[in-house]
C-alpha cells in the first residue's frame, strides 16, 4: 500500500490523527504513510515515525482554487498513491485524491461528497470520539463499528531526540535542576475556553513556593495573557517562571513540553501536544466537553464545572458570564496535580 492522508488543519486534530497512522502501519506494516497538510504541520508530522513524507498544502484553509488543486493533484499522479484517507469533511479536500486518480479514496460522509470518495462512511457520529472517527477509517466499512472503541485505540506518541531538546533548552536558558510544570493558558478557538490568567497565576504561585518553576507556552497572541500570569507572582516567584509564548517555534515548543513533569492547559492543541510526548496532564474544559475530544495520555486528570448551560461548544459564552470557567478554582487544579504525583509514587 502507498497511502496519502489529506490532513486535519488544527494542532489537536492533526496530533489525534496519529492514531490512525499507527493503526494503518499495524495492520499493513509495509505500507508507506504521506500526509499532505498546511506548512505549520510538519514539525508534528515529522515527530510521527508512521510517516514516511510530509507534503506542503499550498492552498489556504477555506480556499477553493480549483486549478490549483487540478495540478496538486497530477502532480501527485506519478507517486501512484493505492490509498487516500481524507480527514476534512469538505468537497474540496476530496479533489486532490481524485485528480491524482487514487483508486481507493475513503472519508467520512461530509459536503457533497458522492463520487469524490468511492468508500464513503455513512455516520460517524456512530463514534463519540474524535479520534475513534479517525482510527474507523483504517477498518472496513462493515467492520469499523465492532472493531473500534476509544480503549483500543493507539494513543498519539512523538519521537523526542535529546539533541535537538537540549539545543532548545540552550537556546532559552533553561534547565530542569527543578521539576518543570508547563501551562498553556491559550486556546486557539476562542475565549470560552480559556480558565482566567489570574487563577493560572494562583496555580504557578504555589507550585514555585513548592520549590518548582512554571514554564507559560503558547502563541504569539497568547503572550499578554502568559506576562499577566508572570507579573501576578511574586518577585521571589518571577524568576522561576518563564515566559514562552510567542518565542518558540513549534518543534521547540514540542521539545520543551516534553521536559515538563505536568502540563496544566485550557482544551487545546498545545494540550494534545503535551499528551503525545508523555507528560502528566492537568485539562481544564470550559465551553467545550472531554466526551469528544480528551487528551489522550496515560496521566490525565479532567478538571470542570458541572453548571447547567456547559458544554455549550461556543467560541464566546453566550450568556456573557464565563462562570464555567470563573468559578472552577484553582484549588482543583492543584488537588488534581496532588493527585497525579500520588499516583506516580505508588508506581
């Protein structure tokens, strides 16, 4: 088999999509894995040891270009691709596969679809999970609802190499003399699920008079609300809380999240990035539910209100008053974190 994955456009999605590459090379462990994608991806996908080539989407997310696609597409004719997964639900995510003239092209059933996918899966919302909907695409038609559940499904996991960590430690001055807690306070998707910076900043407090320091990531636009967090410590606490966001690229931040022991974060894709490089995680879910989308790591603690009008699944909070997230207390979170280091000691 020669395999072209016509990729997730989100940090979180296109980790969770890792899964479905493992569960290919399992059952086909000759086959060769390309995934096509949006630039931004390929530090990830180059820590994915399925995938064999990550290949440049050019076309933006949302754009149709249709001749663009037409040459994307017989360009990629000559690799003789057996097999394409197409992950996006859209029409347009389908053309490349056809034009390339891929003989088997499968995907879940989205919009207008017929002919472009001639193994077309009719429900996934048979799948509670994200990453189940994932991991069904490598199973028949008829097979796919009995063979997959979220417990026996392969969990994400990048290859870390210690040279280029260290390179990344070096470059930010950092050391790990003292267990290291990430935070990422971000979420790309909106602010009904960002948990308050100000009790991130309880949090980072405690852990630092403890004797840890705290390492904020995100993005550039994360980086006023990871200074806000900072500057709320106190001057003793400020020097062992180091701001990130915006600085990293993405390969460093995946190698800098695997130095941290646990990694507090709002539902994000930094978040499904902790979990895949083998940290403890703390999650934290406002507008949005782990019933979908949890991270999937082996030390997970979910931390949430149960408030009548959660999950409501909006970028804002449409009755203006985030009390999902307001009113979870960072007691909660350091309870959780006592609890995952409980566990590790009984280990």
């Amino acid at each position: 088999m020669k395999i072209l994955i016509i990729g997730p456009s989100w940090v979180g999605d296109m980790v969770m999509s890792q899964s479905l590459y493992i569960r290919l090379k399992e059952l086909h462990p000759e086959a060769s894995i390309d995934v096509m994608a949006p630039a931004w991806c390929k530090p990830i996908l180059e820590r994915m040891p399925q995938v064999s080539k990550a290949i440049d989407m050019p076309i933006g997310h949302g754009a149709f270009n249709l001749k663009g696609r037409w040459q994307l597409g017989r360009q990629l004719k000559k690799e003789r691709y057996t097999h394409a997964f197409v992950l996006p639900n859209s029409a347009k995510s389908a053309l490349i596969p056809l034009f390339a003239g891929i003989p088997k092209r499968t995907g879940w059933k989205g919009e207008m679809r017929y002919g472009l996918l001639n193994d077309l899966r009719p429900n996934k919302r048979v799948f509670q999970y994200y990453v189940e909907r994932f991991v069904a695409l490598a199973s028949t038609k008829e097979a796919m609802t009995h063979e997959v559940e979220l417990q026996s499904c392969p969990r994400p996991k990048f290859a870390i190499e210690a040279k280029t960590q260290q390179n990344a430690l070096d470059k930010f001055n950092l050391t790990t003399s003292r267990k290291v807690y990430g935070m990422c306070p971000g979420a790309e998707f909106g602010p009904a699920k960002r948990w308050p910076e100000q009790h991130y900043a309880k949090v980072a407090q405690s852990l630092i008079d403890e004797g840890n320091q705290v390492w904020l990531f995100g993005s550039q636009k994360d980086q006023e609300v990871t200074e806000k967090i900072r500057q709320a410590l106190t001057p003793e606490a400020i020097q062992h809380c180091h701001n990130l966001a915006g600085s990293t690229s993405l390969t460093e931040a995946v190698d800098l999240l695997a130095a941290c022991d646990t990694v507090i974060s709002n539902d994000s894709g930094l978040m499904h990035v902790s979990a895949a490089v083998g940290c403890k995680i703390v999650a934290i879910y406002g507008s949005s539910s782990p019933d979908y989308t949890p991270p999937l790591g082996d030390d997970v603690k979910i931390v949430h209100t149960d408030i009548e009008c959660r999950p409501c699944f909006k970028r804002e909070c449409p009755l203006g008053h985030l009390k999902c997230l307001v009113d979870l207390p960072p007691k909660r979170i350091l309870e959780a974190i006592q609890q995952l280091n409980k566990k590790e000691n009984v280990q």
